[in-house]
C-alpha cells in the first residue's frame, strides 16, 4: 500500500513491467529471426534431409527449454536472477553471431552458445516480471499478457527483417541481423535496469542465515500440492507446444512446398519465412484484449480457473489442426492452396496461446514456494523442452505420411489432453489453495 491506495485498485502497472518488456522483445526478436531460417538454412544450404532438419530443429528447441532448469537453479542459489538475465543476453548474442559464419562447425557452435545463453536469460527474466507484483495482485495475469506482447512484438519483425535478409540477401545477413537485436536488449537492459527494477532480483533468493533457515524447512502440504499442480499443468503444457511448434518445421514445409505464396494484382511472391511472424502479429492485436478480458472477468467474479483457461487453449489449438487437415486435402485434390488456410490455422493457434501461455507464467509466479521461484519457472520451461524434442521428431515424418494423417495426429493429442485436464480440474482448484 501506498498513501493509504491499494495498488492493485489500479490498472495501471509497475514501470518495470515496460523494461522487461523491451529487453524481451529483444531477445524474442534475435530467436525469432533465427528459427525463422533454420530449418530452411538446413534443407536449402547444408543440404540436410527433411528428417535430419527436424531432428536437430527438435533437438535444439528442446534443449533452449531445458537449460532454463540449471539457469534458474543458479539464480537462486548463487548469482541472483539480474545477473543471470544479462550473462544469458551475452551468450546469447555470441551465438548469432557465430551463425553468421559459413562452415558447418560454427552451426553447431552457435547452437551451443544458445542453448547455454537461453538457459541463464529465460526463467529469470519471467521471475523478475512476477517479484513486480504481490502474489494476489489481480493485475498479474495482465501484466504477464503485457509481458507476452514484447515477446510477440520481437517475434512479429525478426521473421520479417531477418528472414528477408536470409533469403533474399544472404543466410548469414540474417543470422548477423538477429545478433544484433540480441546485442540492443542487453544494452537497454544494462542502461534501465537499475532505475526501473530497484532491487528486483538483484539477490539470490538463498542469502542471509534466516532466509537458508528457511529453505531448509520442509515444504508444507499446501506448498507439496501447489508445486504438484505446477509440474502437472506443465505435463498439459507438452501436448500444446509439441503442436504449436510445428508452425517452425511442418508448417513451414506446407507454406513453402504446398502453398500459392503469390500476392494478387502486385505479382509477387511472399517469403515462406514471412508466415512466422502471423502469430505474433495476432498476439500483439489481441494480448491487450485478453488482458482487458481477464481483469474485467476477475470483477465481475466470472473469471474461469487457469486449468479451465489451459482447455480452452488446447481445444482451439486441436481446431487450428483441423484446418490443416482440410488444407492438406484441399492440395491433395487441387494442387496449391490458398495462404487463408495457414492464415485461418494460425488465428485459432494465437487465441489458444493467449489461453495458455502468459496465464502458465503467471500461475508459475503465484503458485511456486518464494525461495524455488527461478527452479520452478525452470521446470515449468522444461516442459517446452520435452515438447520441442517430440514436435521436431514428429516434424520428421512429414515426408513420408499422408498430410492429412500427420495433421491429424495433433488434432487427438490435443483434444485427449484438453478432456484429461478437464476431468482434473475440480482437483486441481482445491490443490490451489484459493490461488486464482
């Protein structure tokens, strides 16, 4: 409290929120950019196979998802959550960087570098924007979806900038442009930090003797089950991205092989790498929206649970599949299809997203014990892992199955889940102790 006012009577946020906000923009942008070629750059430059293109695309997004479990780890041990985020910026820029360079060594090099970078600058940044807000603060989950807007603001120009730069102008130009937007987050990041974020994450949350004392005492049953709840709705999370994800590999196939890119009345060709930035472009137009929603639903006390969010995000996400389903038959009987099938695929991805994943962030931040915030936020990350690893070597396959068939594995898979989480909920709700 503040003059006697409540904070969260407000619905305005913490200043901080907009730093974080850019720096992750930032970072989304040099990912972005990257992921936006590298399954191109493999098939079209080093001449890989599809199969081997979706196993180290698999391999390598699973693996950025999994190191965030040893960076949180670290940040809360020993180096503070601050520190973390800026070394990751760092690691992560080399990596670009490297990318720029044309033998096959430097590839794999750069998606070392990372891998390594994206493990100490993912969890910590999310911890950060959650320590801005109280743990009851009603402005969490909007706050969280402003969040995802810089998130989705990078990823909306780096398909656009550096994925014309690769195909039009040069591979390397793109993956040099990525490190440079990777360098200008750490920068901003260096400049603002101190007067917008204060003491935000500056400390291990493992410190002084009281707060060890505290560490070291066992969890209570309330916290055994809200942890529980966050390693289960991570399990849910694994049937979403394993999906979601193919918009980087079979998606990207269907934009390039099975797809009339051709603009109407300019004769123009748009670049397959350009259907990335769909997405994030509709998380921009509509985050605002969704966070506008939420807090109005809080109010009116009609707010549905987060589990009871995550269904819908699954169920809309298995609809986006069905239109890939009647796109793939659509080219089967016609040839090329037209861009409105992605297009329409992608808008009920997005809305599914925006159920689904600025809400997990922020349920991680309210659910985790104070003193695991970053190992959480790691675990909660290191689902993505599992299903960035599955989606690539499931995107493998797309050459040698009916398309019709593959699109609709996704379909069950996300539809069994939803049904599954669905029944969970009334337990889940109780675990959660009141947590909304």
């Amino acid at each position: 409290m503040s003059n006697g006012t409540d904070p969260r009577a407000d619905a305005r946020h913490p200043r901080g929120l907009y730093l974080l906000f850019a720096v992750e923009a930032w970072e989304r942008f040099s990912y972005y950019g990257m992921r936006a070629l590298l399954v191109l750059y493999m098939t079209k430059v080093l001449m890989f196979s599809t199969e081997e293109a979706g196993t180290v695309y698999g391999w390598y997004t699973g693996l950025v998802y999994l190191t965030p479990l040893i960076g949180g780890y670290i940040a809360d041990r020993w180096w503070g959550q601050r520190f973390c985020i800026m070394l990751g910026g760092l690691l992560m820029a080399l990596g670009h960087f490297a990318m720029a360079f044309p033998p096959l060594p430097f590839f794999f090099s750069a998606l070392v570098l990372l891998i390594i970078g994206n493990g100490f600058f993912k969890p910590n940044i999310s911890t950060v924007v959650g320590q801005l807000y109280e743990k009851d603060d009603p402005r969490r989950d909007g706050g969280f979806t402003i969040f995802y807007m810089g998130i989705n603001l990078g990823a909306f120009f780096s398909p656009l900038i550096c994925g014309t730069l690769g195909e039009k102008v040069g591979w390397h130009w793109g993956f040099g442009a990525a490190g440079i937007g990777m360098l200008a987050g750490v920068i901003i990041y260096m400049l603002a930090g101190e007067k917008y974020l204060g003491d935000k994450g500056k400390k291990p949350a493992k410190l002084t003797a009281a707060e060890r004392a505290a560490n070291n005492k066992p969890l209570t049953l309330e916290e055994k089950r809200q942890v529980a709840v966050i390693f289960i709705m991570a399990f849910f999370m694994i049937f979403f991205w394993a999906a979601f994800e193919q918009a980087g590999s079979s998606m990207t196939l269907f934009a390039e092989h099975s797809t009339n890119r051709m603009i109407p009345f300019v004769a123009w060709e748009l670049p397959t790498s350009w259907f990335q930035s769909v997405n994030p472009l509709l998380i921009f137009l509509l985050a605002p929206l969704f966070s506008s929603m939420w807090l109005g639903m809080y109010k009116r006390e009609i707010e549905p649970s987060s589990p009871i969010k995550f269904v819908y995000g699954l169920v809309l996400l298995a609809l986006g599949f069905v239109v890939m389903i009647a796109a793939a038959a659509a080219y089967d009987a016609g040839g090329p299809v037209s861009l409105f099938w992605l297009l329409a695929a992608y808008l009920l991805h997005t809305l599914g997203e925006l159920c689904l994943s600025p809400v997990g962030l922020s349920l991680v931040t309210k659910l985790a014990p104070a003193t695991f915030g970053s190992l959480m936020m790691g675990v909660w990350l290191s689902s993505s892992a599992l299903a960035n690893l599955v989606g690539g070597l499931f995107a493998g396959n797309y050459d040698n199955m009916e398309h019709t068939l593959f699109f609709a594995i996704p379909v069950a898979t996300a539809g069994g889940a939803a049904l599954m989480l669905l029944i969970l909920t009334p337990m889940l709700k109780k675990w959660m102790n009141g947590v909304h």
